[in-house]
C-alpha cells in the first residue's frame, strides 16, 4: 500500500489517494516538534515586491470585527520598543 504524503507513516485506503481523511489541512495531526520546524522555517522569509503588492491588494477592503482588533490590540500590549525603533516610528510618522 501507499504511505500518506503528510509523513505520518499510515498507509491510505486508495492507491490513488495523496492523504488519509484530514491530513491535508490544518496541521492538526502534526506533533508540535514538526509545526516548530515549520514555523522556523518561515521566519525571515524575504518576498519579491510583486509577492508584496499582491498580498497588499487581496487585504485592502477587508474590514475587521471588534472582537477581531481588540485581539490584535491585546496581543500587542506589553510590546517594549527599543529608543532606536521609537525614533524611527517618530520619523516616518513625521512625513
């Protein structure tokens, strides 16, 4: 029989199946060393100014629900800013 492409070592039903039921999405059967890998990996990554725009454009018009900003503001509290980096958010603020 023929493995699941996820890496989990389990054997599919079908021949022609890629994935056992749900190993496909979400990442809910990966261990937490193997999201941790993942999760590093895509730190740092650099996008091509054409990446950027796309990504820009496809979030513009997009309107956020209350419950959604205070989560971002709560995340956001307790951040320290280096003087280095307040002074560079005072400067482009300034243009």
């Amino acid at each position: 029989m023929k493995l699941c492409e996820c890496g989990c070592g389990q054997e599919v039903s079908k021949n022609n199946n890629k994935y056992l039921h749900g190993h496909n999405s979400k990442g809910k059967h990966l261990s937490e060393e193997h999201k941790n890998k993942i999760s590093e990996s895509k730190k740092n990554k650099c996008f091509s100014e054409k990446h950027k725009k796309k990504i820009s454009e496809s979030k513009k018009g997009k309107k956020l629900s209350e419950e959604h900003k205070k989560k971002i503001s709560n995340g956001r509290k307790g951040i320290i800013f280096s003087e280095e980096h307040k002074k560079k958010i005072s400067e482009s603020k300034k243009k």
